[in-house]
C-alpha cells in the first residue's frame, strides 16, 4: 500500500497562544476532526528559518486535550507546555511542493511573503480558510488605526488561488471587495454548530432567562442587552438576563455598568463558565440573544438552534443569513429593539412557537466541517 503524502496544517498562531475561542477553536475543530485519506501533520512558520517546520506529534495532546489536567488548563500554562515541547525538538521544514492548509489569520510580514513565494512556486498547494475582512472594510469598528501592518496579509489573500470561506458573505466580500473579480472560484465550510456538548432542550414555561454568550469587548452590545432589560424590569416584566463572557480589559465604562448593575435581583454575569455551569445557564435559558452588528460568522446563534433553543440575533450575522425558524432578528441593534423581541418571547404562546421552530433545523457539526476541509483539500 503507497503511503499518502501529508496535508500539513499551519497553526502558528495557535500554538503562540493555544485560546479556546474563535479563530484558534476553529483550528484546533480542524486536527480534531481531520478525516482525510491524507494524514494531517501539524507545522509553524519559524522567523528565524523563514519558513515552516514541522511541529512534534506531543503538541497534540495539548491542543486536543484529552483529559482533565489539559481541560482545566489556562491558556498561559498550555502556551508555557507548548513552548517547551517545541523547544525540545526542532522540526524538519516543510518542502516548498507540499500540501499546506492555513485556518488563522496572521499579520506578519515574514510568514505573508513565505506563502507569497509558495503560490507562485505552487499555486495549488496553498489553501487557506478566511474568516472575515472586517480589519481591511470596517476598521473603525476594531478601533484599526494604522493598516500598514495588514496589507501584507492583503496581498496574500489576493494571491490566493485556493480559497475557502465560513460564510457566503465573507465569499462576496473576497470576490467584489479583495480580490474584485467574481470569476475567481471559492468553497464554503460551514462552522460546526454542536460545540457547546448539549443535548437538545425543550421548552417549558418557568424557563424565563434570557442568555447572551460572548466575549465583552464592545463589539456584541451586551450594553445594549443589558439596558434593553432595565426597561423591561422597570415595567415588572418577569425575565432573567444571564450574560456569559469575559470583559476585555478595554472596556472599562462596560464593566463598570456590569458592576452596578449586580443589585438587580434576575441579572447575572458569569465571567467565566464550566461546561457544567453552561449547560446549566443554556437548560433554564428560554432564549438566547446575540447582538453584535459586526460579525465574521458568529458561532452562538447557530450552537443555540442546534440545541433546540431559539434565538434573538442581529439581521447581519453571517451565521444565520440563509436561517429563519427560531430566529427573532433585529432590525437594529438599540435597546428598544431587543426590549421588544425580549417582551414577545416572554409571552408563553410566542416561545413555544419558536421552539417549535428552532427543532427543525439540521446544523453542520464540527466532524462534517472537518470531513468538509479534508474532501476539499484532497480533491487539489
């Protein structure tokens, strides 16, 4: 039997700093449910080298976190380990025809003019996952004051000739915003939505908390969320509102609020959530609410209606752009829209129609994303 040649997965990011959210928990759904007829090796793009080298088989264990001493691990400590076991070892480099995949986003000019050299060697043999250009199309909503230091990532993304996407939306904005010409060919792989591990709930009518997931970084409106509310209190409408999500250091006036707003007797924040502490929040939650109105993807909405729970979401999160049962979208973000989607929720008739709704959804999990890269990589 003739040994496949490797795909190998670029994860410099990741392994720099090995976070369990966004990009990097995409990566990590990548080596997780890899299924190719190829197997999957694991590389990074070493500065001193100027190129890629593979990375030891044992970083593996760190990222897949097979038991509970890797799950209960912050990300400094598994950066700390990861470092180590990379220094133990220095890699082989990555022949120049090989097969590589990039699922991350990188900003460094070294690593975009490595993979510039790659595609006019090997056009075919590049193939990268973008998740949005928010940096490049919206830089004010980032707070990107100098875009100097993107441009090179730019270019790699013009360049490229194998091409993937989260979203049709970030498709179209490659295709008519990046590269301007809508002949250029690109794939779809669609994010899975059973990360959050929870069974599928029902509705029952002493379910009245509201739940929003999501970093608190200015960005997803929890601000807007929370004052939606204190109108509804005001007027002794019996709802909970749960808000789960670090607050970014950044956001000082936001934690401030947060603070003050702990007297009141159906709010809470929980920094930081066990899986059992979520599956908790998410099992009394008689819907979720997702507000951000700047979005590569947006991962919550789609994870609620996998678990049967519907959803108040902004009309532009590319998550649920092609989704409308259990959804209640907001035309915009402003607390009085979200106070009125909250008020028709709250009425039991209403909410068990959308869950009703929410049941009939058939969602992408993370193995068929993963069978999804492998197929597409390997038909190359």
């Amino acid at each position: 039997m003739i040994a496949q040649t490797p795909v190998y997965c670029d994860i410099t990011e990741l392994v720099s700093n090995p976070i369990r959210t966004g990009i990097q928990r995409v990566a990590r759904e990548v080596i997780r449910n890899w299924d190719g007829d190829r197997p999957l090796r694991l590389c990074r793009f070493d500065r001193a080298r100027k190129g890629l080298v593979e990375l030891p088989s044992e970083v593996n264990y760190y990222l897949l976190e097979p038991d509970d001493v890797t799950r209960s691990a912050s990300a400094s400590e598994l950066q700390s380990r990861l470092s180590d076991v990379i220094a133990s070892r220095e890699g082989n480099e990555v022949g120049l025809d090989a097969t590589i995949f990039i699922p991350e986003v990188f900003f460094n000019e070294l690593r975009c003019l490595h993979y510039l050299w790659r595609i006019e060697h090997s056009p075919q043999k590049v193939h990268a996952l973008f998740h949005d250009f928010i940096p490049w199309l919206q830089p004010d909503v980032i707070g990107v004051q100098r875009s100097n230091q993107l441009m090179w990532y730019l270019r790699f993304a013009q360049r490229i000739r194998k091409a993937a996407f989260n979203s049709e939306a970030t498709r179209r904005d490659w295709l008519t915003r990046i590269v301007r010409d809508e002949h250029r060919n690109g794939t779809i792989l669609a994010l899975g939505a059973d990360g959050l591990g929870l069974p599928r709930q029902y509705f029952a009518k002493e379910k009245r908390a509201f739940v929003a997931l999501g970093s608190i970084d200015g960005r997803k409106n929890q601000l807007a969320i929370l004052r939606a509310f204190k109108m509804l209190w005001a007027d002794n409408l019996a709802v909970g509102l749960t808000l789960v999500g670090r607050v970014f250091d950044a956001e000082a006036a936001l934690r401030a609020e947060l603070e003050e707003s702990s007297d009141y007797t159906h709010f809470r924040h929980v920094g930081k959530a066990t899986d059992a502490e979520l599956g908790q929040i998410m099992s009394n939650a008689r819907a979720t609410i997702y507000a951000s109105a700047t979005e590569g993807y947006g991962l919550p909405p789609v994870e609620s209606l996998y678990a049967g729970i519907p959803c108040i979401v902004s009309k532009h999160v590319p998550s649920v752009a092609h989704l409308a049962d259990g959804l209640r979208f907001l035309d915009e973000v402003t607390p009085e829209e979200i106070a009125k989607q909250v008020r028709a929720l709250a009425n039991d008739v209403e909410a068990e129609k959308a869950w009703a709704e929410a049941a009939n959804h058939n969602l992408p999990t993370w193995k068929q994303f993963g069978s999804a890269v492998s197929q597409w990589i390997g038909e190359s």
